[in-house]
C-alpha cells in the first residue's frame, strides 16, 4: 500500500485538516502520479457538507487533478515515468454497459466510479480525491496533458472545463447559433472561452453589474444584468441556447422566456433544491430544458487536446492547501476569478 497524505473532512460538520490514508499499491494497469496541482470546484463544497446526499466519510475532495507519472504497472502502454498526466471526476466504470460502450463512462448505467465519494467498482472500497499528493488510476481514466499550458491552469479544465465543453458539443453549438451563458464563474468563464471559440454570439446573464469587464474581456460579446427589468424585457426570445451554471436558487420560468422557439436550456450547475417549472414556459415556443454531465473519457481527451491547440486553459487564483476553508467561503460569496487551484507542494 501507499502512504498517502491528504487533507479530509470527517464528517459533514468539520472543517477540512491533514489526515494519512492508504492507496492501493500499482497494479499491472494502473498510473500512479504525483498530485501538482487539484482545482477546487464547487461541488467539493456541496458533497463535504451532505448537500446533494449522505457522504462517504472521512472524505478527501477534488477531482480536478494534474501531475506527474511516478510509476506504471507493467501492461500500461499509454504512459511511462516522467509523463504529464490527470484525472478528473471519475477513476473507473463497469465498461460493459451500452453507455461505456459508447465512449459515455460518465453516464454508466451501472454506476460509475467517482474520484472522490465513491466506490470502487468493487463497491466497497471508497475513493479518495486530488488533495492528496499521489493518486493510482486505471490508465483508461487517465488522461494525457500537454506540455505546452501552465499546467495549474489546465487542472480546472478536468471538471469546469469539459462540464462545458461537453454540452456546446452534444448541440453542435456554434456560428449562426446565440448563446447565453448563465452565471459567470467556474463554469460560466469557460463556456464564455469555449462558446466564442466555436464561433457563437454569446451574452453572459448575470447578477452582478460588476462582471461584465471581465465577461467582455473573456470574449463575451454582450452582457445581461438579469435584475434589471429592462434589459430582460429586450433579452426575451433572443436566445438559441442557454448554458445554465448556475448552483444557486434561481428562476428557471423567467430564463426559459429568454430563448426563441425550439430553443433549449441545459443545466450543468446544481441548486441544491428542486426548482419549480410552469410547463406553460415549455409549451409556448416548443422549447427543452435539458442537463449534462461532464464528458466521457475520449471527450475529455479531445476537449484537453482541443485547449492546447487553441491555448485555452482557466483563469485561477493559486492557493495554499492551509486556506481551503477561506478559499471555500470566498467562493460561496463570488469571490473568486474564477478558480481556486490549490499548489499541492504546501501540503
């Protein structure tokens, strides 16, 4: 086994501290890697705290996980010592299914494997995520980085990255489309960077007057305070696509009057309650609320090549491993341009 150092919360209602725990030693597929760099997304925050559901406790969050190749088992033959690699919100699925048939781990239908409050697909051996300082990974849910980005910048790409991504793909969102991205954070900045890149008109919809620098100069081509009455009156039917991040209670009702006929809101953030849907706001103009989780592995792969060639990468604030905590309240209140990425040298 490997000795393994970590930060962890113990249950729902202490704050994160150093804990020790054990990895599976290197098995003939397997990657370890050492951990450089973890993203901090918001979820690590909604899984610590039970939001979503009971947690698997003493919990090691973050799966937005870059490093560096220390060992491989002897029938690896994607990776060698000294490779760049990453891992991000899954480490294993049942491979068997029509889903990871289709290259679509993330939707397993017998339930996949997350980095980090999981199960192995063993379903008893829990998973421990990136604020640690080495990690073992099946080489097929490891993933190549290129050499080229600022590699703590590449790691926020591993969930906020294709979470995004992945959507603008699946509707083949582009020119000639008008997309509104709700929210600018995490999420938001990177479906702002990739919308502009796949050449669509793009709005940023958003609460605070004092984004829309910041949206502009991320490529934003117009910008929408969605508390000022006006503006959302001569926003209504403009939309072909709505790319909703949004992790906090909001009024779905009044963003789906946004979008033309046929248009679709996709949902990639979690509230963390049920949102109420008049189906009045479906039925006129024939639109589709939809979700999307992040992508598959081969998606993911084609989404971080994708970046490189493009120099695409998020834009962070590096943190210390001791200001999780603070860096977890800066985030609950926006403050945060626009992720954290924990420097895993100061574990």
């Amino acid at each position: 086994m490997i000795k393994t150092k970590a930060y962890a919360a113990q249950n729902e209602h202490t704050p994160l501290a150093p804990w020790t725990f054990e990895r599976r030693d290197v098995g003939p597929h397997d990657v370890q890697f050492d951990i450089l760099f973890c993203g901090v997304c918001h979820s690590d925050l909604h899984q610590i705290k039970n939001d979503w559901f009971p947690g698997i406790f003493p919990m090691v969050p973050g799966h937005e996980i870059v490093g560096r190749v220390v060992k491989v088992g002897d029938h690896v033959k994607q990776f060698k010592v000294g490779d760049l690699a990453g891992t991000g919100c899954m480490v294993d699925s049942c491979r068997v299914c029509e889903n990871c048939k289709q290259d679509l781990e993330q939707y397993c239908l017998n339930g996949n494997s997350q980095t980090y409050n999981g199960l192995e697909q063993d379903k008893k051996t829990p998973t421990y995520g990136g604020y640690s300082n080495t990690i073992v990974v099946n080489e097929d849910f490891v993933l190549h980085i290129s050499e080229k980005l600022n590699l703590a910048a590449v790691a926020p790409l591993l969930c906020a990255g294709i979470t995004t991504y992945s959507p603008l793909r699946h509707w083949k969102v582009g020119k000639g489309h008008k997309l509104a991205v709700l929210g600018l954070g995490g999420l938001g900045h990177m479906a702002v960077k990739f919308g502009v890149a796949f050449g669509a008109d793009v709005t940023v919809l958003s609460t605070s007057p004092g984004k829309e620098a910041d949206a502009k100069k991320l490529g934003a081509h117009h910008f929408v305070v969605t508390t000022d009455p006006e503006q959302i009156k001569a926003a209504r039917g403009t939309f072909d696509f709505i790319l909703d991040t949004v992790s906090a209670e909001h009024d779905f009702n009044m963003y789906l009057s946004l979008l033309r006929t046929n248009g679709v809101h996709i949902c990639v953030g979690v509230p963390p309650k049920p949102a109420e849907i008049t189906a009045f706001s479906l039925l006129g103009g024939r639109k589709s609320l939809a979700g999307s989780g992040i992508g598959g592995i081969a998606e993911t792969q084609e989404m971080l090549d994708y970046c490189a060639e493009n120099n695409i990468v998020s834009d962070i604030e590096m943190i210390d491993i001791k200001d999780i905590q603070t860096a977890y309240d800066r985030m609950l209140k926006g403050d945060v341009r626009y992720r954290f990425v924990i420097d895993m040298a100061t574990l």
